[in-house]
C-alpha cells in the first residue's frame, strides 16, 4: 500500500472512532504520557483537531513546569509561539486553532521534546503525516525528541518511508508505549 492508500485507509478508521471512544483513547494516552521519562526542557505540542488524539490535557500538563510551543503554519514553514493560560487563540490554516503571540523559527527555540501529529505509525517508529511535510522541514531545522501520539487504530503494520522521513523516538498508544 502506498501512502495515499495507507492516508485514505486510516481517515476511514479514523472517522468510524465515536466520540465517546476518541475522548477514552485521548485520556489513556495522557495518562501513559504523565508515567514517561522524558527530556528535560521546552515542550512544542501542537493543538489537536476533532480527528486526532485531543492534547489539550497535554498542554496543560506541561504548562506545570515548562516552556511549551505550539506550532503556527507560516507559508511551506512551521513556527512557534510560547503559550501560557491566558494565550488567546484565533483559527488558522486548515482551521486549525493557532496561538497569537511573537512566532520563532524552530531552531531558536529548539524544542527538547516535541508531541508530533500523525494519521499512523508502525512498531519501527515510522510516522505518516498528512502529506504536507511540515513537520519533515520542521525536523530537518530541530534536534528534538519526537513522540507521537495515536488512537490504537493509527498503529499499522508497515509505514512506507522515504529517505526524509525520521523515526519517532516514541510512540504513546491508550495501551501501549512503543520506544527506540
């Protein structure tokens, strides 16, 4: 299967998810998330549209005690804003909820960690993306630890890869935690 099948495929699994369960799923993988070590420093992690694992437990989580980015699309580019709990938000590309505030290039920020969306992901690490490869040119510009986040519909057996495409460094399923 090629990626624009595999895309197709997972949009379908995706969309057939209740509410009910996407909201269980994304309170499970919060909790896995709250259990991990993870690198010390700033947190980028980017917030989640109706279809993906929702990360607004995620934000605050990390607003506790780091510097957390969210990211903004910014022409073929992503950039970052800091946040804290009085950030306002206005709708961007895609209608996508985005931070209004000062946007920095990636690599002057350097996120330590980075939450990655995904539309699936396989037990090697390998991430499929949406297509757009934002966040390919984002991993180009950062030296982060990259987690991704899923429904455990999103877990396939084989993501095909091209030679830009990294690895997560870990993946948080609501049942399991698969890690390099």
């Amino acid at each position: 299967m090629d990626k624009s099948q595999l895309r197709k495929s997972l949009r379908e699994k995706i969309a057939a998810l209740t509410l009910e369960d996407k909201k269980e799923q994304s309170k499970k993988v919060l909790e896995r998330l709250k259990k991990c070590e993870l690198p010390k420093g700033s947190v980028c992690v980017y917030k989640a549209l109706p279809s993906e694992v929702n990360t607004d437990g995620i934000i605050e989580y990390f607003l506790e005690d780091r510097q957390v980015y969210l990211p903004v699309v910014e022409g073929e580019d992503i950039m970052l804003v800091r946040i804290d709990e009085d950030t306002e938000y206005e709708k961007g590309a895609w209608n996508i909820s985005e931070p209004i505030g000062e946007r920095l290039k990636p690599e002057e920020v350097n996120p330590a960690l980075t939450v990655t969306p995904l539309l699936g992901a396989d037990e090697s690490l390998m991430r499929l993306g949406k297509g757009k490869g934002f966040y390919d040119r984002y991993f180009q510009k950062v030296n982060t630890y990259k987690i991704g986040i899923a429904f455990r519909e999103q877990l396939v057996k084989e993501v095909p890869c091209d030679i830009w495409d990294k690895r997560l460094d870990m993946l948080l399923l609501p049942d399991r935690i698969i890690k390099k």
